[in-house]
C-alpha cells in the first residue's frame, strides 16, 4: 500500500529508512552515558557492520542490475560499459599511488552517500500533493545537512579519530574559525527550515512529516556521527546503518514487488521468508569473498574472522596491487556509477513509477 506523504507508508518508512540511523546515534548516547562507547571497532563490530551492511548493500545492487532479466535487456550496454570505465580509471588511479586511489574515492563515495539523501527527500517531494516549499530550499537542506559535517572534518584543528578509507585520504586543510562558523550555519539552517514548514502548515495546512523526518535523521547522523561523537566506532556505526540497511530493504522489497524480472526461481517464490533467505545469503556470500581478498591480499587486520593469517607474507608487486585493487574495488565503484541510472525516475525507468506509487506525468 503507498501512503501520500510517504515513500511507501508510515509503518514502513521509519522502520527501514528514517529511524535505523536515528537509533545508531541514540545507541551511542547509552553507551556513551554507561562509559562503554568504544573509540575503534573490534573485528566482530567490523563483521556485523561493514561486512554485513556496507559491503552487502553494494551487492544487492546487483537485483537492480545483473540479476534483473528486464534491466539487463534494456540498459545491457550501459550494464557492461561502466565496470569497464570504471576498471580502467580505478587502475590509471592507483598509477599515481594507493593515497590518490583511495582519496578520489573517498570523495566519490561522500558523494554517493549524500545523494542517497537527497534521493529519498525527491522521492518524498513526489509523494506529497498538497503545497510544497521551493525545491531549492530542500535540495539546499539536504546537501547542508550531510555536507558541513564533511566540511568541518576537512577544516577542524580537532583531528577526527577516523578516516573514510584510510588515513590521509581527505586532504585536510584547519581552519577552525571556519569549521565553527559552518556549524552554526547548519543548526540556524535547520531551525529555519523547520520554521517554513510550520508556516506553511498553519497557512495550507501541509506538513509533510516524511520529509522532515528524512532531514532531521540526515542532520542527526551526519552531525554526531562525524562532529560530536569523534571516534571510528561512532562515525561507522552511524554512517553504516544509516546508508546500508535503507538500501538494502529498498532492493529486497523491489525483489518480492518484481519476482518476474530477477533470475532464479527461488526468487519468485511467494514465501517471503525464502526469498528474504536467499537474497540475504546471496549478499553474505558475495561480501565475504570480497572481504577475505581484501584482507589476505591488502589490508591484512582481520586474520581473526577468515583465518588467513598464512596469505598475510605474500607480498604482491605494485603494479598487481594496482589490479588486484581495482577489481576489488569495481563492485563498489560500479555501485556508485550505476546508482544515478537505476534509480532514476523517468522514462529510463518506467516501472519505478508503479514501484513508488507515483503518477506518470
């Protein structure tokens, strides 16, 4: 059922997109207030969040994509040119060194995770009849919601005790009367956001209470994940939960709405469960043979859940570390690229329209 107002509806919304990453930050609070909240992740922590959330919501990607009989009959050449392009620039990249590498990527990845933002405040905006403020104002809230926190880390002289992917992979610059200035801005922001669409509600009687909610979770986690809270613990668990498992749901409840168009006739069952199983376990399976390279042949710091510890002395030459890098790292790049085709709303999507519940114009 699709609720006016609502992506899908209330029940719906805050349970998998507006209140998991809420909830991450009111979890850091209690464990911040028992003196337990942990400055680094142990490899379980890791296990739970990056592998089991980040990692896996690159991979169901793939039900929108590959795994989709009707996607890749339709967008077949742009389904194998991108992890093509992407390939190739991941390797002219990785030839200036690791460090440009992983900055490109960072700042192509904060990014992606901002436009996810907005793209749920658009989806919010095409559900909601009665009278909107300006689009701009709310494209400006939701870019200022999750870009000043990203600006403060840039500009702080109190170094923030994580990275993106690695350290040094933002080019910090501290400029700490700025940085402070930045965040004022964005709580004055917010509170006359807030404010114009309480005028608006006594003047046309609109209130659109998704939206707001998206905005409220985008500045709670953005502010305490990066700002307040000042440690890799806080920042992962934040930006993890709250980007990770919207997606995630987002792609499961389009498998179970579209049986007919992903491969495999498990997936076209009508027990839910099953379904929810397999794609789980697709996800699972996929994310942890990534992983394990990863950590066998790169990062080598989580002997303790693949046992690997044996392949940590092989040492590879640069140039197949340059390879091996970029191929472990084109689902994620292909994620990124891909998100701003199959997504989109519109004619290159015409079925998103019945998905969503919104009226073709």
């Amino acid at each position: 059922m699709k609720s006016k107002g609502w992506i899908f509806n209330p029940a719906v919304d805050l349970s998998f997109i507006i209140l998991p990453g809420i909830l991450s930050v009111f979890f850091l609070f209690i464990l911040n207030k028992l003196n337990i909240l942990p400055s680094e992740i142990n490899p379980w922590t890791w296990f739970f969040a990056v592998l089991l959330i980040d990692v896996a919501h690159v991979y169901s990607t793939l039900f929108r994509s590959y795994f989709n009989e009707e996607e890749w009959r339709e967008k077949k050449t742009l389904l194998i040119t991108v992890p093509i392009v992407c390939f190739l620039f991941s390797v002219f990249l990785y030839s200036f060194g690791s460090i440009w590498f992983w900055r490109i990527m960072a700042y192509v990845a904060v990014f992606h995770f901002i436009r996810q933002q907005f793209g749920f405040l658009a989806l919010y905006r095409k559900k909601t009849e009665s009278i909107q403020i300006p689009f701009v104002l709310d494209k400006l809230t939701i870019y200022l919601m999750g870009g000043i926190p990203i600006l403060y880390w840039h500009l702080t002289d109190q170094k923030r005790e994580f990275s993106w992917f690695m350290d040094g992979d933002f080019l910090v610059y501290p400029i700490p009367t700025f940085a402070s200035a930045l965040l004022w801005l964005q709580q004055i922001w917010l509170g006359l956001y807030l404010a114009i669409h309480i005028i608006y509600f006594f003047k046309y009687r609109s209130f659109p209470f998704g939206k707001i909610l998206l905005v409220i979770n985008t500045w709670c986690v953005w502010f305490f994940g990066i700002v307040y809270f000042n440690s890799d613990f806080s920042f992962t668990i934040t930006n993890v939960i709250n980007h990770g498992i919207p997606y995630i749901f987002l792609l499961f409840y389009y498998v179970i709405q579209n049986p007919n168009e992903i491969i495999g006739e498990v997936f076209k069952s009508k027990a839910w469960i099953t379904v929810l199983i397999c794609f789980l376990g697709v996800l699972f399976l996929f994310s942890f043979v990534e992983e394990w390279a990863w950590d066998s042949f790169i990062w080598k710091d989580h002997y303790q859940i693949f046992q690997n510890a044996s392949f940590y002395s092989l040492e590879l030459p640069e140039f197949a570390t340059a390879l091996l890098a970029s191929v472990l790292f084109l689902p994620q790049f292909t994620h990124y690229v891909l998100d701003a085709y199959l997504w989109k709303i519109g004619k290159p999507n015409p079925r998103l329209f019945h998905f969503f519940g919104i009226t073709e114009k």
